[in-house]
C-alpha cells in the first residue's frame, strides 16, 4: 500500500507509524459503520440520560456531515 505521506520525507517509517497506517485499508471498508455505531451511541446515551436531546442531535448531525465529507473522497463498494 502506498505511503498516505507519499514523497514527502526521507528515511525510514518509524515502526510504530507503520503499525498506525496498517489498518487504513480497513477504515476506508468500516467507515459508515463506524459512524452509525456512533450515532447510535450518542442516542442510546440521550435515552440514558448522559446526553441531553439537543447534544445527541449535535453529534448526530456532526457525525452525517463527516460522512458526506468521507464519502466524497471514498466512494461506496458494492
């Protein structure tokens, strides 16, 4: 896969980097559902009460424009 930093730098990955940007091809599969989980979180937590109505909206809200914003630059598959 190719580096998200491309050219930019000389000299080798730190390790611990590489073990970061391994997973990058699974977060580009996982990120709606990633962001539903979310969103389904921040309901559960208003219904609880830890959230109030108007913050689990916020997060709701914040959480489908991030996903606009992804999906503008990761098309869906199929």
């Amino acid at each position: 896969m190719a580096k998200l930093w491309g050219g930019r730098f000389s000299g080798e990955t730190d390790p611990v980097m590489a073990a970061f940007n391994a997973s990058i091809g699974f977060d580009c599969q996982l990120y709606e559902a990633d962001i539903r989980g979310s969103q389904a979180y921040a309901r559960a937590s208003a219904k609880l009460g830890i959230l109030s109505a108007e913050e689990a909206q916020a997060i709701h809200d914040g959480l489908e424009r991030v996903l606009g914003e992804v999906r503008r630059f990761q098309p869906r598959r199929p």
